[in-house]
C-alpha cells in the first residue's frame, strides 16, 4: 500500500511540474511543449487523480495532491526570487533563455520526425 501511494504522489509531482514548466516559455516553445508534454501531463494529472481517489481515503487522496503542488509552487516561486537576485542584468539570462528553447524545439522535431 505504501509503494502505491508513492507512486501516487511522485506521479502527481511529476505531471504538476511539467504542467507548471510550461508558463517559462516563450509562445514559438510554448505551442510545441503545449501539444507534446503538457498534454500528456494534463492527462497523467487526470488520471493519476482518479487512480488516487479511488484506491485511497480522501485525507490520503486530498494530501497526495495538495503536498506536491503546493511543494512546486514554493520550489518555482524560491527559484524565481533566486534567479532575479542573482542575475539583475536580465540580457544574459535571456540570451541563455533563448538558446534552451531552440534547443527544446530542436529535439522535439527530432523526436517527431526522425
């Protein structure tokens, strides 16, 4: 049972933070993470949601859900005023910004097409 509710909740964690991924990206990244990653997590979400309602209590289930999304939630929030203090120039950081998301839209065509 134990091994059960972990696989709940790290599924839940899971799906949340790649759902949560999404808001970071521009829109040209955005559209590719929306249709190939954050669809699948939205359904994993759901899924998971369900799984969880039904084989656990409601404190366990409303516990399995509430822990990992608001542990994201902090986690993104502390980065974002991390990353703002540490780079108050933000010309770096963008130019950075914009390589990884080329980087991102190049491996999911790869991964699509080839």
């Amino acid at each position: 049972m134990i091994l059960k509710y972990l696989g709940f909740f790290f599924s839940v964690l899971a799906a949340y933070s790649l759902i949560k991924t999404q808001s970071i990206f521009s829109k040209k990244t955005g559209i590719l993470f929306t249709l190939f990653v954050s669809k699948v997590s939205w359904i994993t979400l759901i899924i998971t949601s369900y799984y969880g309602f039904k084989n656990f209590s409601l404190i366990w289930f409303l516990s399995g859900i509430l822990i990992p999304v608001a542990t994201i939630e902090i986690s993104y929030k502390l980065l974002s005023n991390y990353i703002k203090n540490k780079f108050p120039d933000t010309s770096k950081l963008q130019k950075v910004k914009t390589i990884i998301e080329y980087l991102i839209i190049f491996l999911i065509v790869k991964f699509v097409f080839f």
